[in-house]
C-alpha cells in the first residue's frame, strides 16, 4: 500500500520554559494521556502517516498561562510531504471538552482531576459576523453556512461573549442570530452547548444564567448531565 508522510508544524506563540506564567503550545500523540494538570511537553512538530481514504488524528494542546485566554482560534493550512499534498478541505478540527472527575472508577488507579471527553466539531469562521453597531454580516460566511446546513443538518453555535461578563452582548447576539437563522428557515437546525455536564452547585448556576439567556432568543439549548448511581 502507498503511503504518504506528512509532516505539521505547529507555531509555538509566547513559548516560555515557565509555562505556569505564559501560555504555552505543544503537539501530542493522540495516544498521550493528556490531563489538565499535565505539564506541557516538548514536541514542536508532529509527523502523521495514512494510507489512501484512511484517517489519521494528531493534537494540538494549548494552556493558558496565569491569565485565561479568551478568543482562541484554530486553523489549518494544507498539508505537504514528499509525496504530495492534502488540501485544508479534507481536514477537520475539533475541540476537546473536559470531565471532571471527583472519584475513579473502582478498577482504575487513574488520579482525580479533569479528563477529555467529547470531541466538538470546529467548523472554523462558519457563522455570520456580528458587531452591535451593524448586527449580522454573512457576506463573507453564507454560502459556507449553507452548505453546512446541507451536509450537516445541524451544528452547534459558539457564543463569543462571556455570558458572566458580558450579558448584554450576549443576549443581543442572541437576538440578532435568532432572527437571522429563523429568516433562513434554519433555526430548528441550531443548538447551544452549554457547560458540559455540570456536578457542582457553580457549574449548575452557570448553567441557568447561560439557559436564561439563551431561552429568550428561541435557540434550542443542549447540556448533558453526568448520571451517578445511588
């Protein structure tokens, strides 16, 4: 079988041996057991191989430093190795969500702490542009959305605003994206992840202000609860 080798470079922004103060990014095996808490590696570059029509997965870890980061984004050029080339098209992100687990399970010697769990597709600058002063701007971004709409029937829809912070802006985009998606006969197609699978009396008040606000723009919310047997 023909293979090909490809090789990914991955810029390593503000980079810093004290990681604990800056962010830091680096490149893992998807193999790797990668907690929260686990201190960044070394590895600045990541070779994958795959056979024709086989996939292969590589991760991208990013940390944040003392300060959190807001607005990060993803994403990814075309691929290049001796033996050819794999346009960005064929290549899909996705973000990992986290666990926290309070109490392993009873076979695994595996510490407490926050474990990756599900994988949320990143459809990149998918969705509309939106300021307060113009509203929704999809001259850029509409067709793409269409055609996700026909290939994917559904798709969750990220918030760029702090719900905490920033309600107003929040419930406004809402509003504005409401609006637009129902215009398009598109709004039963979209949903919001809100905070994944709350276990904590925090967790699950940010849950109801996040709920509050979204309820009040008619976009379908979506939040998956850990079940604990008694």
């Amino acid at each position: 079988m023909h293979r090909i080798a490809l090789s990914l470079i991955v810029g390593l922004a503000g980079l810093s041996p004290l990681w604990s103060q800056e962010p830091v990014i680096w490149v893992a095996s998807p193999w790797q057991h990668v907690l929260r808490s686990s201190e960044p590696g070394e590895a600045e570059s990541a070779e994958i191989v795959a056979g024709r029509n086989e996939y292969e997965p590589l991760r991208v870890i990013i940390r944040a430093g003392v300060e959190a980061l807001a607005n990060v984004r993803v994403e990814a050029s075309a691929l290049t190795g001796p033996e050819g080339r794999i346009d960005a098209s064929n290549i899909t992100l996705f973000r990992e969500h986290y666990i926290n687990i309070d109490k392993p399970s009873h076979a695994s010697n595996a510490p407490t702490g926050w474990y990756p769990d599900a994988l949320i597709p990143i459809l990149g600058d998918i969705w509309p542009k939106w300021t307060p002063e113009d509203g929704i701007d999809d001259s850029h971004s509409g067709e793409r959305l269409r055609r996700m709409v026909q290939d994917r029937h559904v798709n969750s829809l990220c918030v760029p605003f702090a719900y905490r912070t920033e309600p107003e802006k929040c419930r406004d985009y809402l509003r504005d994206m409401a609006a637009y998606l129902r215009s398009k006969g598109w709004l039963d197609l979209a949903y919001i992840y809100m905070e994944d699978e709350p276990n904590n009396a925090e967790q699950y008040e940010i849950v109801r202000q996040q709920g509050e606000l979204i309820r009040e723009s008619g976009i379908k919310r979506l939040c998956t609860e850990q079940t604990i047997p008694f």
